[in-house]
C-alpha cells in the first residue's frame, strides 16, 4: 500500500467522533440565552428590590413621622404615628369644600406587591420547564446523537469505498456503480431526515414557547401600567393628613380633628418604582423579538448538514412555514452548539469546500473525503 493511501486511511480513522459521553444528557440547555436573561432580570429585580425596601424598613424604624400637637406626650405622639400608619387615609376637602377621604394603602403593601410581580415572571418558565422542556430535552438528545452518527457513518462509507476502489481491478467500473448508487439514493440513513420532517407537521412546542412569551408579555405590560396608576394616583403625594378622632377619642375635645404626616419611605419607593418600570419597558422588545425567531428558519445549521449523503432537508424544499416544533428545535440546537461534535468538523469540511477550485465535482462529504482519500487521480471528471 502506497504511503498516500495509508496518510489517508489514517486521516479518516481520525475523522471518526468519539462516542457521547453520559455528561451530554445532563449537559443540553432547555432555554435559550435571551430566555435565561430575561428570567434573571424579570425574577430576579423585583426580589433584589423588595429586600432593599424591607432592609429600609427594618433599618428606619417608623414609616411615618405625624406632626402631633405640642401638647401630647411622647406615648402620644407614638400612638398617633401608629394609627396614622395603621389607616394610611388621606382626609381633605375637594374644591366645593366637601370633606373627601383618599386611601394610601397601595403604598403600605407596594413591596408585597412586588414579591407577587416576582412570582408571576416566574410563572412563563415554570409553564415551559414542566410542559415542553421535557419532550424538548429527548428531541435534542436524539437529533444530536443522529447527526454525530450520521457523520460517522458517512466517514465509515467513505474508508469502505476507498478499499473497494484499492481492491477493484476496473476503477471506471467501481465509478459507475458509485454513480448509480447515489442516483438511487443506497448512501441514504433516512431515519434522522423523516425525523425532522415529522416535527415540521407538529406545533406543541412552538405554541407552548408562543405561550410563554405572551404570558410574559402580558405581566410586564400589567406590572407598568400598576406602577403608572401607583404613581398618577398615590406616588406624587408623601404628605397626607390624618384623623385620629375615633373609637374612643372621637369625643375627646384637646385631639385636632385632622393631623399633618409626612411618608419618610416616601423617595425609596419612588425611586424603586421607576427602575422596576424602566427596565421592565426595555425588555418589552426583547420579548417580542424572541417570538419573532420563530417567523423564520435557522438554515445555517442545515445547509452544513446537506453535505451528509442522508440528509437533503433543504434541498429538497421539505422546509415550509416556519411556525412548527423543528423551527424550535433549531433554536435550541444551535444553543447547544457545543454539545454537537460533528457541526465542527463539517462547518471545517465546508469552509474547504467552498475554497475549492472545482466545485462541481464535490457534491456531498462522500465525494470531498474520497477527493481527500486520493482517489482523484481516477475519478471522472464531470463533462
């Protein structure tokens, strides 16, 4: 055997993928990095938020200082900040002189209320980890396995026809049967290839990720307009006056009917309230542009996979509308990039392919790794 035909069989014996280690099922990314982001951002401001006002809370002390008459005693003026705190009832007069009462409560339980806005963010990729991540996780196990085997059958077929073609005594009558084989279309492994298209006809993942990304869409959108009604109706008023003359003080003559107080937390809130809501209308268009992956395919991927001898998705047009499963599974196939071993070594094989000078004659990885396996010298070259 010639040194250029042993340089080969090494070269191809090389080309081989090792086999997937167990650490590649615990490995798979079931969301997107945009995904990941937003569930940070969303989840995670709003608790980061909350513990800052519970930490100005506990650390202040009294929420409210009420400016009580210069006769009450400390006990008081105590027990005036608490039953101001307790109503939190603004009591004034509209412009006919009619007494009108405004509550305040919105504020006492803004940062609970944020902890309910945290919740609901969550609720999106709660509904996609239990309802489609799942399925989703066996789909990019299988796919990934069968696109790295199928790379590694086709290099298999690659050392087997160079043997053949050692061994032959007629090389043009080894060419030919290669030509009828593939005009017939014996290199296909059709399992992966009716795979995908079985997953082009089914639309339970691309309606649950739609799902999500409406949900989502919908508590930003509603936690915006809560924090614009907080702040047209409650958040521009830290001074309220306050009536204590109740119960058992209502016939009391030394107690004023109405007590000036002044919101201490006042600014803390505010200030909480236009970040939550800045950042939340920032992340209106992410969201919108993550539903807007799925208006087209991702054909990067494929178009280095059409070199494999059974796999022509794309050039046979199966790819229609791209509102189905397979659309997100590509999503998520090139999220997990890393965990296909054979996307390298093809997207390398590509790149040479496109360098090469006589193009025509390199159809698929079969025709480029018999080029390189040194059998150029008695192909025929095409007329």
């Amino acid at each position: 055997m010639s040194l250029s035909h042993t340089a080969a069989e090494y070269m191809l014996s090389d080309a081989l993928l090792p086999d997937p280690s167990s650490s590649r099922a615990k490995g798979l990314r079931l969301e997107l990095p945009s995904d990941r982001l937003l569930k940070f951002v969303t989840v995670g401001l709003p608790l980061c938020l909350v513990s800052l006002a519970f930490a100005r809370e506990f650390s202040a002390g009294s929420q409210i200082s009420c400016f009580s008459p210069t006769n009450f005693t400390g006990k008081q003026s105590a027990y005036t900040d608490t039953a101001c705190w307790d109503s939190l009832i603004h009591h004034g007069f509209d412009a006919e002189g009619r007494a009108v009462t405004k509550s305040l409560w919105a504020l006492k339980v803004f940062p609970y209320s944020l902890l309910v806005v945290a919740v609901l963010m969550y609720l999106p990729y709660l509904l996609w980890r239990y309802a489609a991540a799942p399925a989703l996780h066996c789909d990019l196990l299988f796919i990934i396995d069968e696109l790295d085997k199928s790379y590694n059958r086709s290099v298999r077929l690659v050392q087997h026809m160079k043997k053949v073609q050692q061994a032959s005594a007629e090389p043009e009558r080894f060419w030919e049967e290669y030509e009828r084989a593939r005009r017939e279309r014996y290199f296909e492994f059709p399992l992966l290839e009716r795979y995908l298209s079985c997953k082009q006809h089914a639309h339970a993942l691309v309606y649950i990720y739609i799902l999500r990304n409406l949900l989502l869409l919908l508590f930003l959108a509603a936690t915006c307009l809560y924090l614009v009604f907080l702040h047209l109706n409650i958040f521009f008023q830290d001074e309220f006056s306050c009536s204590i003359k109740t119960g058992l003080l209502q016939a009391e003559p030394h107690i004023p009917p109405l007590i000036p107080c002044k919101l201490v937390f006042f600014s803390v809130f505010q200030l909480i309230s236009l970040s939550l809501g800045s950042v939340y209308i920032l992340l209106i268009p992410v969201v919108i542009y993550n539903a807007l992956q799925l208006c087209q395919w991702d054909k990067g991927l494929l178009s280095v996979y059409e070199m494999l001898p059974a796999f022509d998705l794309l050039s046979r047009r199966m790819l229609t509308c791209p509102l189905n499963d397979l659309n997100v599974i590509l999503l998520f196939l090139r999220a997990n990039i890393s965990e296909l071993t054979s996307f390298s070594r093809l997207n390398a094989v590509s790149a040479l392919r496109e360098a090469t000078a006589n193009k025509e004659d390199i159809d698929t990885v079969i025709d480029f790794m018999t080029l390189l396996a040194g059998l150029e010298t008695t192909k025929p070259k095409h007329q």
